[in-house]
C-alpha cells in the first residue's frame, strides 16, 4: 500500500492521529510537506465524523433507560456549573480547546476535542474550526520534529 495512503488512515484512528501518521509517511519516503497536507486533512476530516458519530450514538442510547438516567443526572449535576461555564467558554473555550487539540500527545487530538465539544454542548461550527485549527497546529509541529528527528538522525550514520 502506499505509504502516504497508510498515513492518512493513520491520521483516522484515534490514539495515532497525526501523532502517527505524518512520522509513519515521511520515514517511508513520502515528502513531508505532502505527508503534512494530507495527514492533516485526514485528521481534519475526523471532526465531523465524530460529531455526526456522537448524536447518532447518543440517541439511540437515550432510548436506553440506564444511560438516560445517567446522561440525565449529568446534566442536573452541570446545569449549577452552566453559568460559570458560559462566562469561561465565551472567554477562553474555542481558544482552550485549540490549546489542547494542539499538544501533540496521546488522546489531545481531534477526536478528545470533539467529544469535550460535544459533551460540553458547544457549537459545533465554532468548535470545528477551534479543533481544526489546533490539528493544524499539532500537525505543524509533528512534521517540525518528525523531519528534525529523521535529519539528526541522517547526519549521525
């Protein structure tokens, strides 16, 4: 299979993301910069996905008895909190949720920032360009260390 191909479904699964997917092309030979754009775009891809997987998820399982209990009892449990909440999310939320989306680390990417999106209820329009721009972020940052890694690495052998 092509190695920028194997990247991008890389860039799909959740815990790799572009985390393993831009380091995985370009060590097989893909030119970084392609190896971001598409790497990128594949992980990009993953917010709507999972928006749309969540709502679907979500309403089947409130037909469930147990999960509605619950989802109700967090809800109750939040609606105290939803004032504090407002205030710090017009203030700091799509540029937190930025923030964390673009640490490159192990579940800080595009699927954990649309399921705190989701679970916090914010709008989704709005939080897919908070997340997007932090994937963007997170990818310019892997492709920065991936080719500064595989450079030392060339200069030591």
């Amino acid at each position: 299979m092509n190695p920028l191909l194997e990247g991008m479904l890389l860039s799909l699964l959740p815990i790799a993301e572009l985390r393993g997917g831009i380091p995985y092309a370009v060590a097989l030979g893909t030119n970084p910069i392609i190896a971001f754009i598409f790497c990128t775009l594949a992980n990009i891809l993953v917010i709507p996905i999972c928006f749309l997987f969540l709502i679907t998820l979500h309403k089947l399982l409130l037909k469930s008895k147990v999960y509605k209990k619950i989802f109700n009892a967090y809800l109750n449990h939040s609606d105290h909190k939803k004032e504090k909440v407002k205030k710090a999310y017009e203030t700091y939320g799509l540029i937190a949720l930025t923030v964390f989306v673009a640490i490159p680390l192990p579940l800080t990417g595009a699927w954990t920032g649309t399921f705190i999106a989701w679970l916090l209820r914010l709008k989704r329009v709005k939080s897919f360009f908070a997340i997007a721009l932090g994937v963007i972020i997170a990818g310019v940052i892997v492709t920065l260390i991936t080719t500064g890694i595989l450079t030392f690495l060339r200069f030591l052998l």
